[in-house]
C-alpha cells in the first residue's frame, strides 16, 4: 500500500545561511501514529510544516496522501491541505475575536471544500465538550487559558475529520490529566483516519 508520507533526500534550509534540515529518507504507512522526538531548535516544527505543504522543500520529493507537494504551487497546496490535514500549530493560530464555537467551526467557514451542516455543528459541540470546553462555546478566545486555546485548535482541527493529523507539540499547554485525555482522542481519532 501507498504509504501516507513519504519523502526522499528532502533538504529545507530559511534563507540562504539559516537552519538546514536534511532527511534522507521517511517513510510513514497509512493510520500509523508516530512522534517527531528531539530539543527544541532541532526542526520538528519546520518537519510539520514540509508535510502540510506549508513549506516547499529547497531540495527532494516530499509527498502525502498521494500528492507530491514538492511539485505543486501554493493554490494546489492549499487546496491539498483543506482537503487532507488537520493541523494543530505550536502557537494554536486561533482568531481572537471569534468565540470558541466559531473557531472550532471556522475551516467550514471559509472553505467552500467543506460543508456546515446541522450534523457537523452537532459534532463541534460534542467535540468541544469531550474536550472540556463545552461551556464555554460563546467565551471569546482572548480569556481563555493557554491550554483552553490548545483544546480549541485541537477540535479544529480534527472537526473535518481529516486523512492526516499534523499536531505541534498538541499537549505542550496541557496538565498531566488533560495530556491523557487530549493524547486519547487524537490517537482514536487517528485510527479511523487515513
Ligand atoms: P523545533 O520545532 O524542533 O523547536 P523549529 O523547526 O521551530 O524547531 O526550528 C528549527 C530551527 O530553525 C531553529 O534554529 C529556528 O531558530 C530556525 N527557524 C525556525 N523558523 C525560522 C524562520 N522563519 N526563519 C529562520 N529560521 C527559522
Ligand atoms: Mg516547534
């Protein structure tokens, strides 16, 4: 089977002189769940960001779920990305003046792939509250805590039920009880993925 990511001799490097990083091979099967482990600076978060097809590499062939990102433009890659992950970013990229519901509901929003219907707000909701943000769907984001912020862009992210996760650092804001349970949501929802 094809696997879900695959990349080959992949170099991205920021600019001209900045962070260089070099894989010569990575293979990850369809609904394998698997951690990118090391310190800080050593380019988990730039990794993620070549697999979303946010980042295009200086050099090699990344490619997931079948497209090969390294050759597409940015409208492809973003089309590819709405249609396929569902990230969760290090910084959550959460939008202030929206309340918690609309920005869990928000990539039914603004993009015309997705569809809101009845039973998708219904699913946001039961989401939100596994999550434990179920009472505070009309909170704007602003006064909520950092690990409040992170559940919501983990509800927003897996809302469309999408083919891969991306999650940066998904409980890095989270106590020890929350970790548990964020960790076994993601992994259950990334075994009826892909
Ligand atoms: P990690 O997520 O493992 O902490 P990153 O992928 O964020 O690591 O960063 C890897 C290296 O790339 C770091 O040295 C960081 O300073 C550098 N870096 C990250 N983003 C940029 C950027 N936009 N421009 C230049 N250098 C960057
Ligand atoms: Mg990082």
């Amino acid at each position: 089977m094809q696997p879900m990511i695959s990349l080959n001799d992949v170099t991205f490097q920021y600019g001209d002189a900045g962070f260089r990083l070099h894989i010569d091979s990575l293979s990850i099967a369809s609904s394998a769940k698997v951690a990118f482990v090391g310190p800080s600076g050593s380019g988990k978060t730039t990794l993620l960001h070549l697999l979303a097809g946010i980042f295009v590499p200086t050099a090699g062939r990344v490619e997931v779920a079948g497209h090969a990102l390294s050759e597409l433009g940015d409208a492809s890659r973003r089309d590819f990305r709405i249609a396929n992950v569902g990230q969760v970013f290090q910084d959550f990229e959460l939008v202030d003046y929206l309340n918690v519901r609309d920005n869990i509901l928000l990539p039914f929003y603004i993009n015309s792939q997705l569809t809101l219907d009845a039973k998708t707000r219904e699913e946001a909701d039961d989401l939100a509250d596994s999550l434990g943000l179920g009472d505070k769907l009309r909170r704007p984001i602003g006064n909520l805590s950092q690990g409040e912020r992170q559940r919501v862009a983990i509800c927003r992210a897996l809302l469309p039920r999408p083919r891969l996760i991306l999650a940066d650092e998904p409980t890095g804001n989270l106590d020890p009880v929350n970790t548990d349970h964020v960790l076994d949501i993601l992994l259950e929802r990334a075994t009826s993925a892909g």
